[in-house]
C-alpha cells in the first residue's frame, strides 16, 4: 500500500491542459494555473474555453509569471474567474507585475457595480411600435402604388409589352376556376336573405316585397361584396404565395439582372386579368343569388317564379345592376394590388409567405368593405 500511496504521490502533477495561454496542473491538495503567451482580444474565446472547465473544488495558486503581453480584455477575463474561483475556494495570484497589478486595480475601481435596468415594454411602447410599423407599411404601399402606376401607362403606350398569354392564363385560374365557389355562395347568400325576411314581411301581409328587399340589395351590394371576399381569400392569397415562394428563390432577383421588369410580368397580368373577370364574376353572382333568393321564397312564402321574375322586372332598375358591376374593377385592382405588393415583401425565410398571406387576406377584405362603404355613401348623397 505504501509503494501504491509513493506511486501516486509521484503521479500527483497530472497536466490537464497545454496552451500556449494556460498550463493548469491539478494536484491532490490544490490546482496550479500559470498564465502564459498574450492574453489579447483575439485569444480571449479560446482562454474562456479552457478556464470554464475548471472545478474550483480545491485551492487555487494562480502564476502571471510567464505571461508576456495583455490588454484590457485579458485583464477583465482573470477578474471574471477570479471572483468565480474566489467564490468557491482560496485563490492566491501570484507572479503579477507592477503594470498588471494596476490595470487590474484600475478596472476594478471604474467597473460598473449596478447592471444597466432592462427597459421594459408597456402598452405605450406596443403602441408606437404598432403605428410606426403602420407608417413604414404605408410608405412601402405608396411607393409600390407609384411605381405600378408608371407601370401601368407605359403598359398601354408601348402595347408590345403586353403579356397577353399571361393576362388569359390568369383570367382563367382566378375567373373561370372561381365560378363553383362563387355560385355557391351567392345561392347560399340569396336563400338566406329570404329566409330570414320572410318572417318579418309575412306578419306584415307584404310577401311580395321579398323580392325588392332581395334583387336590390344582391345586384347592388351583396352580390360585389361576397364575390369580392372569396376572390380575396382564393385568389389575392395565391398572388401573395406566388410572389414569395418567387422571391424567397430568387427568381425575381433573376429576373431584375436579366432586364426583365417584374411589374410587367408578375403583377400588372394579374391586375388587368382580376379587373376583366370580376365584373363576370359578379353578374354571375348576380343571377345566383336572385336564384337563391327565388327559391328560398317559393319554400317559405309560396311565391311561384313566375311571380317573382314579374315582379324582379317591376322592381329592379338597371342602375342597380350596373352599380354593382362598376364595383367590380375597383375591387380587383384592391385585391391585386395587395396581394401583388404583400408578395414582394417576402422576407428570405418561408414563415414570411404565412406572415404575409394571411395580411394579404385581412388587408384586402378590410379595404374592399371599406370601399364598399364609400360607393355606398357618395351614391347616396348623390341619390343614385
């Protein structure tokens, strides 16, 4: 046991680490650290990796002697450590130099005791975030507008640079692929208008006027407003994922270096395809809901179609029919160019396309009723 006990004695320097920074040597009774080489800036990483490993479970003797060069940033590394080690066990330095010894004394009396208090985030700052963030979109937006608009004249003063296989393609996918759902709704809506005002027209007598309250306010209102939502759902959202995915791969980057304009190619062929199809959109909008609206009647109060298309024709003027589809391209060019616009915001990471799709849909609804509301009061005041 005595030549085993002898042996590990003999074995009691065992050396841990060999840098040209740090040599630690740990024995039974306590840890050597011997400083060496430059402690600088650059060498402050690689010091931090050796000296975190470090257990101060016994004494520590901590040499300077050997270190040639430091600055600032090697004197707050020991200052660091040496409170740590202090912390757990005994720490005697030893080997310092006079010029080590009073920058060490130098930082420690202008070091800053109390940390720095974190600003919180109230309500306040939520706010302003919110409405600076607001601004800053709407400055992008007006720059976009300004742009596509220059875009859009020169679009139809040099006609070689319109894409008219492009316009037709999107005709198709955001009109004619529109038609199912569109028609479902606006049956769906017109069944619903006379379902739910047959009961109060009824305990009046006055059944027949179902279909004033119903032509009137499907070809006028209705009929634009829902067309106008889905579209904004189905095919302002896919313009949006369009543009992003376009983006995100670079293709519109690509696009710029080899000359080509992306307004010409990716958002002016939407616009002008969105502002041809919705008015179709809504004068078939028009007739399925004034479908719906005629057979929820029939069901409900016993009216005959041929009572309600007399009537439809006693009641309904033109001009509601064409206010609602002069609505039509206004909505499309909203829907297209929020769409178009959130597209290109498109940031290099994939959970931008989600960010901003759904804002494309929330904008271009929000701003389609707001224009909505706006035919609705100037119309009134001028007693159309």
């Amino acid at each position: 046991m005595r030549i085993i006990h002898y042996f590990t004695g003999f074995l009691d320097i065992i050396s841990l680490m060999n840098t040209p920074y740090l040599r630690i040597e740990e024995h039974l009774d306590q840890i050597n650290i011997y400083s060496m080489g430059e402690w600088t800036l650059y060498n402050e990483p690689d010091i931090h990796k050796i000296l975190q490993k470090i257990s101060p479970d016994k004494p520590i003797t901590w040499d300077f002697s050997e270190m040639e060069n430091f600055d600032t940033s090697g004197i707050l590394l020991f200052m660091i450590y040496y409170e740590k080690f202090k912390a757990c066990c005994k720490v005697r330095v030893v080997g310092y130099s006079k010029e080590q010894e009073r920058m060490y004394h130098l930082l420690l009396k202008n070091r800053v005791k109390e940390l720095v208090p974190v600003q919180t985030e109230g309500h306040l700052y939520h706010i302003g975030k919110f409405v600076v963030s607001g601004y800053e979109e709407f400055l992008k937006f007006l720059d976009f507008t300004g742009y596509l608009f220059v875009a859009f004249l020169r679009y139809f003063t040099h006609p070689a640079n319109i894409r008219y296989k492009e316009i037709i393609y999107h005709i198709e996918r955001s009109g004619l692929n529109a038609l199912l759902i569109i028609s479902l709704t606006s049956f769906l809506v017109g069944m619903v208008i006379s379902y739910q005002s047959a009961v109060e027209l009824a305990r009046f007598g006055a059944d027949i006027f179902i279909v004033d309250l119903a032509g009137v306010s499907i070809t006028r209102e209705l009929a634009p407003l829902i067309t106008a939502i889905v579209v904004a759902g189905r095919s302002g959202s896919a313009y949006t994922a369009q543009i992003g995915a376009m983006k995100i791969t670079e293709e519109i980057s690509a696009m710029r270096t080899m000359g080509f304009d992306p307004y010409y190619f990716l958002v002016l062929p939407r616009m002008l395809a969105l502002m041809i199809a919705m008015p179709l959109l809504i004068f078939f909008a028009d007739i399925l809901g004034i479908m719906g609206s005629m057979f929820a009647a029939s069901l409900e109060l016993n009216i005959s179609y041929t009572q309600f298309l007399d009537r439809l024709q006693e009641v309904l003027s033109v001009k509601h029919f064409w206010i609602g589809i002069i609505k039509g391209p206004f909505f499309a060019i909203l829907i297209a160019m929020i769409g178009c616009f959130r597209g290109l915001q498109v940031t290099d990471d994939t959970e931008s396309i989600g960010y901003q799709t759904t804002a494309s849909v929330v904008n271009s609804i929000f701003f389609v009723i707001f224009c909505d509301a706006f035919f609705s009061i100037i119309l009134t005041e001028w007693g159309i």
